[in-house]
C-alpha cells in the first residue's frame, strides 16, 4: 500500500498496490505493520458497507464524540464518490479546513479519516456501494455531524447534492460548544 498525505494533518489517501497475471490481481486492503509505521489506527471493531443508488446522493458530515470518536478507513467497492473530511480536531493545525478525494472501484484508493475529523462522501455515479472500517461502537449519544454547506469551512462540492436525509440538510450551524462536546 502507497500512503499519501493530504492537506490535513493525519489524513491520508491509501493506493493499493495490485499484484496481477492473467487471472485478474491480488492485493491487501490493510496490513497492521504498515499502519503502524505511520501510528494509525490498527484497531478496527466493525466493517461497514453503504450503498447508494441515486447519483449525487450526499451523506454526512458524520463523526462521534469523547470514547467512541472513530477512526474510519472508506473503499468503493462499485461506482465512484467524492469523499470529504472536515478537520474538527481543536489542537491540529488544519482545524476548520477540509479536504477531498475521488474514491472509486476503477482506482481504488481509500481514505483514512482519523479520530476528530467529520467524514462524508457525495456519490457521482449511480448504484455506488462502499465499505469502510471503523475503530468505534456507535453511539448516538456521542453523534455529532456538520451540514456540508456550513458557511463556517466552505466545502465545495462538484454538483449540489439531488438526494440528502433530512436529518444531514437540518444539521445546525458550527457551535463549537455542542459539535465540540463542550455542553451537553
């Protein structure tokens, strides 16, 4: 696996490196020694799967609070998204700025979005299915999320979303004492 830094501090896009001959190609989604020689995460409690169906279909801005913060490792399995990650970690030097990368079944690469950050993804093809891994449990108690179009960080998506849940387009402005955790 190729690790490549983005422009956010801790955040990386993962190029998976193909073994082939004439039956197709074998090669490694994760490898516990590779991530440790970065000091990622190694530690991963559930693998999840999302489909969506519609193009531009929006999801996210997700991310938990406190113990149940989660580091996510996203692959596309079918299709192709772009995937966004907002830094909302208070003490890194890329707070408040965020970054984006295509992500698809024909290149393969992945995202690593660590503790702290908000991850979404807006689909740009139809019938677009991915799997991710995640370091923590959900708890809805510790869920926050940031809406995408937050005029706080200016996330620019290539077409605005045609399909988004209720609950992500009525997620309120930044406060940074609730998206924080720092009241109840």
């Amino acid at each position: 696996m190729k690790f490549n830094e983005t422009s956010l501090q801790g955040v990386y896009t993962i190029d998976l490196e193909p073994r082939g001959d004439d039956r197709g190609f074998f090669s490694r989604v994760f490898c516990r020694d590779e991530f440790t020689e970065l000091g990622l995460e190694t530690n991963f409690v559930q693998f999840n799967t999302s489909f969506s169906r519609i193009k531009h279909t929006f999801r996210g801005m997700h991310y938990q609070l406190g113990k149940n913060a989660e580091v996510k490792v996203i692959k596309v399995i079918r299709g192709a998204l772009l995937d966004v990650v907002l830094d909302l970690r208070e003490d890194s030097p890329t707070f408040g700025r965020w970054t984006a990368a295509e992500l698809s079944a024909d290149n393969r690469t992945m995202m690593y979005v660590p503790r702290g950050c908000a991850h979404g993804f807006l689909s740009l093809t139809e019938d677009v299915e991915m799997m991710y891994f995640v370091s923590a449990f959900y708890d809805p108690e510790n869920e926050r999320s940031v809406r995408w179009n937050d005029p706080k960080f200016g996330i620019e998506l290539p077409f605005e979303p045609a399909l988004i849940s209720d609950k992500d387009a009525g997620t309120r402005d930044f406060d940074p004492a609730w998206h924080l955790g720092k009241t109840a």
